[in-house]
C-alpha cells in the first residue's frame, strides 16, 4: 500500500536555509551568545563557531577548487564540526571515514574517495599519510596543528566566509553504506537535503528553538552523529554536547551535569548500555524529555525499563546512510512502541512484494520498504550499477522489510539484506567472509548473525579450511583483529570439514545460524 497522508505537516514559521552554511550564519546572527557546541572543558558560543568554521572555510578555499571531495579521519569533537562546516562554506563534499578502521580497511575507503585532502586528527597524521600513498598522496591536513588553529580563529571574531557560497544543488557529503562486492559505497547528497531533513524531522519531532541542550555519543562519521550534531541543532539552534567515545559513566554524567533535555542516542546497545551502569542510580536525569533512537530496533522490554528509569519514552526513527527521514514516532500526536512511526512530509512511502518491488501490497502486508522524497541521495558515487539497483523509477529500495497499519505508522520485522546489526552499525557478511579466506590456510567462510543481549547482534564466523591445511581459532581471530574493526570481528569462530550447501554451491546460511544460534 502507499502510505496515506500523514498527519503531521510541517511547523508553520519554520525557516528555510539553502544550505547548513546558512544556517549556521543565522545562528551566529540571531543568538551570537548562546553555547553551540561543548566537549569536555572546552566550549565554543554560536558567534564563535562561526569564526572557527570561517577561518577553516577560507584555509580550504584558497587550495581547493569547488567540488573538490576532502575526507575526513577524525573522531567527535569541536574540532570535527568545525573542519566539517568549513569544508561546507568552502563548497566542498567531504566523506567522513571511521578512524577505528583496521588499514586495510581505511586504505580502500581513501583510494575509492580520491580525495584532494584529508583532514585529520594530529595523533593521525603520520597513519593517515601512509595510507594515502605518502608524499604523491592527497594533502594531510591535521587538524588543530598551528595552520589549522581552529581556536585561534575562533578567538579573532572573523566570521567572513568565503564570498562564494555553497548552491542548494551542490554535492556536500558521501556517507558510506556497504556494497554488494564488500566494498562501502559513498552514497552522495546535496546541500537541499538538509533542508529537507530538517523541517521533516521537526514535523515529527517538535524540539523548540533555542532552548534545547542536545546530547550526541553517535560517530560524526555516521548520518546519525553527523545530523545529530552538525545539523538539527545549528537548524533550532541547540546547545550540543558532544562526547568523544561511549562509555556509559561519562555519558550518564554528561546528561545529568550539563542537563541534557534532547538523547540522541541511537542504537539500542547505548540505552542498554546506560542501564546496566551503577551510575544510573543516583543520576538526575530530571531535565531529560526526549530519547531518540535509530540504528537498531529497540526491544520492548528496553522500552519498558527506559521509560521506568526516566520518564520519558524512546522514540524510534528510521534513517540510512541514504537519507533520512524515512519514518519518525512522533512528540506530539500518537506513539506506536516498536514502530518507526509515519512517514514525514514530502514523502512517498509504499510496502512493495519481494519478488519484483513493484507490486504494492495492502495495509498489514509485509514487504520491502520503498520510499522516494527529496531528502534522500543522489546516486553512489561512481558506481552507476548500485545507483540503477537502489534507485528505480525514482523509488529508493531500502532492503527493509515491514509492514503498514491501518494508520500509516510503518513497523519494521526483518531485513532483505543479510547484513548484521551489531551495536547499530552495519556489518556486511561478505566484508567479513573475504576478510577470514585472506587467511591462507581457509578454503571458505560465512559470516552470519546471531542474537546478543547487549549488541542486539554479534558476528558469528564459520570456516572450512584448505585441504591439508591446520589452523586453531584463536590464531583466526588474530587474523580477524588484524583486518577488521572492532565491531565487524567474530564473537565466535567455528571451524568444519565442509559449509553446509544448497542449490549449484550456495553456501546455506539459514543452517549456518540455526548452528551458530543452538551454540
């Protein structure tokens, strides 16, 4: 079925900004004063975010043409923000990767992006150049060394941007999301769709200008992190607290010292996380009014005990790196638990049969999700084939599967892909499986997912090795450390004469999880 009209419209007086650049100028403008952004001890006002991201602007400027892709290495930060919005006001696309990348792994990302720069952490400079082929590779830009003085250039008051601004139909970002031969695939957006994202978030999720404290444990390499700290509040004009790594006592304490009223948390694994700390007892989280969730489905019983401990339900969303959003349980109007709530303004949104996606099925039926608005992406970059597969006929397929009520609220209960949702990242079974037979002892490999308590899911690895060949689980999960981040290495390692079969050689994953999950 399509999704009948929703409810919600858009909030009547909400601006409109062409670009992030824009907004970020009105923030500067309207409220010079109040805190834009902290981490730990240091802090900077909306006037001086202006600056830091001015003076950052014209740095980029003066080397690099308009359109020039600059990837970014870094973690959460002020320093992170401010290279971000530089790069935006100097008409840039950036593409933040995951620092915590094994160098294989970040090495294939860089060669894929073709950047004309990288911005990067101080302490990740000599790393970063490395992997970038050193001398004849991109420029490596640390960011906070003394040409890239972002307090500095905070502290001079100088909010002059670079003459020539961003357009609405420039390219500003890729966020990479896996493809179907291992390798991530930049999913490519213009500057109008956060716009878009924006106004259809507050339709759902009515936060007020300038009064709310926000706080995002998110990467800022990820669209969640990114929008929950870059964008949605420099757009109501929010303080942002950022935190540079989860870790449940320093976020429990952040919440309730800086009086947090906005959790963007995320995954579920986060609000599981704060839960099972002993800091959560005594914690005043009496300023909190809103939980948001997104990544991966919260269970009830997590639901249940959230809103026990602090009053305030989880609303759930739905978003990917191709855009967001697609669904939002709203603040206002009715809650649906364990929905992703109705779809937002300006978006179609239909259930569509398995077989061909083009059959639309009725209220109830379960399918894959398609939806199409203007928030979503543009195509992946260079990599036409996957644009054609995900994009058709101007539909965006998500690969979710889920159901339509009677009401328009969507409910997700399965996903097309074989991907694993481990802590709310995406992890692709093929990375894993081609990252296992680069040992030279395994023949094949089959990565599934299997449930867990705290994760919602882990990776669980089966291998067979080469005739004749010996290898002990413990040194394959040495090699696994060695080629995969944290979050995409096995929980378990399992090693068979042969991996169960079905039809001309496909390797059955079904019975590979009934095993894994009877462990």
């Amino acid at each position: 079925m399509t999704c009948a009209s929703p409810p919600f419209d858009y909030v009547e007086g909400d601006p409109r900004y062409p670009t992030i650049v824009d907004a970020l100028d009105a923030a500067a403008e309207l409220r010079p004063d109040r805190v834009a952004l902290i981490c730990g001890n240091r802090q900077l006002t909306f006037a001086g975010y202006r600056s830091a991201a001015a003076g950052m602007a014209r740095h980029f400027a003066r080397r690099y043409p308009p359109g020039a892709r600059l990837a970014l290495v870094m973690g959460n930060g002020i320093e992170t923000a401010v290279a971000m919005m530089g790069a935006y006001a100097a008409r840039l696309q950036i593409a933040p990767l995951n620092p915590a990348y094994t160098d294989p792994e970040l090495a294939r990302l860089i060669a894929d992006v073709a950047p004309a720069a990288i911005a990067c952490s101080p302490e990740l400079a000599e790393r970063v150049a490395s992997l970038a082929g050193g001398g004849d590779g991109p420029d490596i830009l640390a960011v906070g060394a003394e040409d890239l003085d972002v307090w500095r250039w905070a502290a001079d008051g100088d909010p002059s941007l670079p003459a020539d601004r961003p357009r609405p139909e420039d390219r500003c970002v890729m966020f990479f999301t896996g493809g179907t031969t291992g390798l991530p695939k930049g999913a490519e957006h213009v500057h109008s769709s956060y716009d878009w994202f924006c106004r259809q978030t507050h339709a759902l999720w009515r936060f007020d200008f300038d009064r709310e404290t926000v706080l995002n444990v998110a990467p800022m390499f990820h669209i969640w992190g990114h929008h929950f700290s870059i964008v949605f509040p420099l757009f109501i004009r929010a303080t942002v607290v950022i935190v540079p790594r989860y870790r449940p006592d320093l976020v429990i304490g952040e919440l309730a010292s800086r009086r947090v009223s906005v959790f963007a948390g995320g995954p579920a694994a986060i609000f599981l996380g704060l839960l099972g700390s002993d800091a959560m007892a005594d914690a005043d989280l009496g300023a909190l009014r809103y939980s948001l969730a997104g990544g991966s489905p919260c269970p009830a019983d997590l639901l249940e005990r959230w809103k026990a401990r602090t009053g305030n339900e989880i609303l759930e969303g739905l978003g990917m790196s191709e855009g967001a959003p697609l669904g939002l349980n709203p603040t206002h109007g009715p809650r649906k638990r364990l929905s992703v709530g109705p779809r937002p303004p300006d978006t179609d949104l239909e259930i569509v049969d398995l077989e061909t996606g083009t059959r639309i099925l009725r209220t109830g039926e379960r399918g894959e999700v398609r939806v199409r608005g203007p928030q979503f992406t543009v195509g992946y970059r260079g990599r036409p084939e996957d644009t054609a597969e995900a994009i058709r006929d101007g539909w965006l397929y998500t690969g979710d599967v889920g159901y339509l009520d009677e009401d328009g609220y969507l409910f997700l209960v399965d996903r097309k892909k074989e991907l694993i949702l481990v802590g709310g990242y995406n992890v692709y079974p093929r990375e894993v499986d081609e990252a296992m037979t680069g040992h030279p002892a395994v023949a094949e490999a089959a990565a599934v997912g299997v449930p867990d308590d705290f994760l919602g899911e882990a990776v669980c690895v089966f291998v067979a090795l080469q005739p004749g060949a010996s290898a002990s689980v413990d040194e394959l999960q040495r090699h696994a450390e060695a080629n995969l981040a944290k979050y995409k290495q096995p929980k378990s390692i399992h090693i068979l004469e042969a991996l169960p079969k079905k039809g001309p050689g496909k390797i059955d994953k079904l019975a590979l999880r009934a095993m894994a999950e009877t462990e």
